[in-house]
C-alpha cells in the first residue's frame, strides 16, 4: 500500500534535482519525470477508487441483509 507513495516520493526528489540543475538541457530533462509523477498520481488515484469501492460493495450487502433479516 505504500509502495506506491514511496516511488512518487523518490522520484519527486529527482525531479527537484533535475530541476536545479545548472545545465542548458534542464527543462527538457524535468519533464520527464514530471510526467512519470503525474502518471503515477493518476494511478494511485484509480488504485484508491477501486480500494472503496471494492470495500463499500461488501459492507452494502451486509447491512442489506441486517436490515432486511433473512
């Protein structure tokens, strides 16, 4: 669960890296990573939609069938 935010981590302390460098190149090789953040952001994202959603269908049933006393 936190290998995700741990990646994003790492690799936003690389990309603050690149972005400080004293190169000509150093905007082309910001964004990069930059793009990666954000891919991996948007991933987590849908990993966290799909968590509660996953948890929220079981827990619906369950207080169906409490309430509805089979």
């Amino acid at each position: 669960m936190m290998a995700g935010h741990s990646l994003v981590k790492i690799l936003s302390g690389f990309a603050w890296t690149m972005l400080f460098l004293n190169n000509i190149f150093y905007f082309i090789g910001d964004l990069g990573p930059l793009f990666i953040i954000l891919a991996l952001t948007g991933l987590e994202l849908g990993v966290a939609i799909s968590q509660a959603h996953v948890s929220t269908i079981p827990i619906c049933i369950y207080l169906n069938d409490a309430i509805n006393l089979h």
